[in-house]
C-alpha cells in the first residue's frame, strides 16, 4: 500500500519540479534516473494476473526513500518550496491515501497483534513436545523460525518450496520438494511434528482450486485419507481455527508414540 502510494507523489513532485536547460557541463545523473524509472516496475506486477501483493515489493521501499530525499533537497535547493512544507505535502498525501483506502482498519486490528499471540501460543506448544533437533514438515516457516526448529529438507521456502511437476531427482538437486518426497518424509517419520493448513493441503494435492480456507476442518479420519502415509505415523493433535493472514485451519499432527 506504502508502495502504491508513494508512487503517484513522488511522480507528482518530479512533474511540478522546474525546468531548466541541461548543464553540459555537469555529469548526467544515471542513478537518480535510474531509481525513477524503477516506479513503473513497482507498478507492473500489479496489473498481472495472479496473487501479488505490495508486501513482495518491500525491497522497493529503499529507492523509493533515496528518491524522495533527493527530491525534497532539490526542490528546497531551488527554493521553490521549504524541505517543511514538502516533507509535510507528501506526509499529508500518505496519510490521507491510506485512510481513504480503508487500510486503516487493518492496522489497528494488526496493532492488538491477535496472530502474533496465536504465533507465541503455538511456538511455546512446539517447543514444549519438541527437541531443538527435531524438525518440522511444514510450510509454515515461520514456525520452525520462531521456535529454532529446523525444517525437513526442501521445505525451507514455505510453500514456494513446492514444485509437482519436478522430477525427484530434480527436486533433490534444487533443494525443494514434489509430492514424492513428502511422501516419503511422512512415510520414514523424519519430522517430529507436521503442520498443514488447508492451502497446504490443496497444494499438495496439485488441486486446481487452491482455496484459501475450508468452510469446516478436516477430521483426522478425512487426512488420513487425503494423505495415507499419515495414518499410523502421526495423529492429529489439535486444530487451529484462524490461523495465519488467510484465516486457515491449521492441523497440528504429532509423531504416534508405538507402544511397547
């Protein structure tokens, strides 16, 4: 959202900015223009089809800021406006975007942190079944980050790690993971605990409707049948309702104890 707004006033600045004839004799100024021309490609993914979302832009966010210090010293060197008054101009126009946007409904019930606590409950409820060398088969990432548990091999880009059309031995040379070889990481135990969501479920299933959500959680019964290498090896131990940006179930499993 910062993205998308700051990209119309820095252009609007840059439009207002005076004319005035080229210096010959001063250098050109490739990285400013450069840094400029950068904004159409902030907006580019933006018109594609697909789920993109101004957060994967955050590497942006760093021109934009040295973009907009040199305006404001430029328009200030020239006197046309007080450093002031540009900074609170553009401060005003930010503000007034993102209340317009509604955004401002999601940071304040980002600001009462209910994920981060649902994150602290679920890392303190891992770190309390789990070894420091035991690892997780999940896509939630943050998870294994969050509780200094390590990930099952390939697994470590979250759901990106996901390639179904790779070969396994293709899957293996580029350290992600298809359906085999989860398969076989459910089937030789080698994490201690699984956690899938309801996208991670229809991921895996190379399902054609990657819905975000199940209108009702999955019983135990109904993933034991969804993955068979479940059954046996690990039970279902709770499911979160809510969990994470898209609202998910999220199915805890945890390694089945054989009895002696």
């Amino acid at each position: 959202m910062i993205v998308l707004t700051l990209g119309p006033v820095f252009l609007w600045n840059i439009l207002r900015s005076p004319r005035q004839r080229p210096d010959r004799t001063q250098p050109a100024q490739p990285l400013v223009l450069l840094i400029g021309l950068l904004i159409p490609f902030i907006y580019l993914p933006h018109v594609l089809p697909g789920d993109i979302y101004p957060t994967y832009l955050a590497s942006a966010y760093p021109f934009l800021c040295i973009l907009a210090g040199w305006l404001a010293a430029r328009l200030s060197q020239e006197k046309r406006l007080p450093s002031w008054a540009i900074v609170g101009v553009n401060g005003l126009a930010i503000s007034l975007a993102i209340l317009m946007s509604g955004v401002y409904t999601s940071i304040i019930v980002s600001w009462q942190n209910p994920q981060l606590k649902q994150l602290q409950t679920l890392s303190a409820h891992i770190e309390s079944i789990t070894a420091p060398t035991d690892r997780l088969l999940t896509f939630e990432t943050v998870l294994a980050a969050n509780t200094g548990r390590f990930v099952t091999p390939g697994t470590s880009m979250s759901y990106f790690s996901y390639f179904p059309r790779f070969s396994k031995d293709e899957a293996i040379h580029y350290r992600v993971v298809n359906k085999a070889l989860l398969s076989e990481q459910l089937t030789h135990q080698e994490a201690q605990m699984v956690l899938l969501t309801d996208f991670d479920v229809h991921l895996i299933l190379d399902s054609t409707n990657l819905s975000r959500v199940e209108p009702v959680a999955l019983t135990q019964t109904q993933l034991f049948m969804l993955f068979p290498e479940l059954e046996g090896r690990y039970a279902l131990a709770q499911t979160v309702d809510n969990y994470g940006e898209w609202n998910n179930h999220l199915y805890v499993l945890n390694l089945a104890r054989s009895e002696n």
